[in-house]
C-alpha cells in the first residue's frame, strides 16, 4: 500500500515522503494514529501543491535576501562607545550593538545571530562584518568605531 507519512517515522521514511509499505503495517499501525494518509490522487495533488508553495516561499526570501544584500553592501555603520585615551575600548563591540545601530542608522533589523565578525572589535577604526542574509547570501558591511572619552 502506498502512503503519504505525516511525520518522521524511524525506519520507514520522512514527513511528506510517499512510501509502499505492508497494509498491515498501515491499516494497524500508521493509519489509526494519523502517523499517515492514504495515497490517492487527491492527496497526490495536494501534497504536490504544497511543495510547490514551499519552492515560491523559499524563491521569495531568496530574492529579498539578495536585494537586501545589494542594499546593505558597502554601507558604514558608526558607533560611538566609551574608550581610553590611546584608542583602546572598554570591552569590545557585540553584534547585538551592531544590529542596533544598523536598525537605527539605516532603518534595516537584522538577527544578531547573522552577524560575523572576522575578529572581535576592540579598538577604535574601521573594520568588517559580514552579514549572512541567506544560505549562500551574505554582504560585507564596514563599521567605524569612534572612541568616547570622559
């Protein structure tokens, strides 16, 4: 029998995976617990639908990630932090105050998680951070830190 796995199920096959099992198995095992669907043409369908939806949601974000990336490339982000007199600062700058500053001066909110710096920012200049938009998308971004004296 043929059928249409609702969930992962160990030894058998993955969500949305169409299956030939035993009718045994999936009239007193997989059906009764809606573990499975039966195979018909309409499920067939449906099934098929769905994953095509999912390929336009994933060429969607695909598209916005690599707009955003052309956006964003080559954009300075200013920072302001506290600092000694040689240049040297108070800690080192995160991602989370990164991702603030790109939100404030450019109007554009990023995950801090997507963030990566090539070494940890703890001295006045420019440096680099790379933003990673999508699998396969990311853009270079300059940040230039100004020391804050008291």
């Amino acid at each position: 029998m043929k059928v249409i796995l609702l969930q992962d199920i160990k030894g058998t096959g993955k969500k949305d995976q169409i299956v030939e099992i035993s009718d045994g198995y999936a009239r007193n095992y997989l059906l009764p617990r809606k573990l499975a669907k039966e195979a018909t043409a309409e499920a067939l369908n449906s099934l098929e639908r769905a994953r095509g939806a999912d390929r336009h949601r994933e060429e969607v974000r695909r598209q916005q990630a690599e707009t955003q990336a052309r956006e964003l490339k080559g954009k300075v982000i200013q920072l302001e932090v506290r600092g000694g007199e040689n240049g040297k600062l108070y800690g080192s700058i995160t991602n989370d105050q990164i991702a603030s500053a790109l939100k404030a001066q450019h109007g554009i909110e990023v995950d801090k998680r997507k963030l990566e710096q090539e070494e940890p920012i703890k001295s006045a200049g420019q440096s680099f951070v790379t933003l990673k938009l999508y699998p396969g998308i990311s853009t270079r971004m300059i940040v230039n830190v100004k020391v804050q004296t008291k």
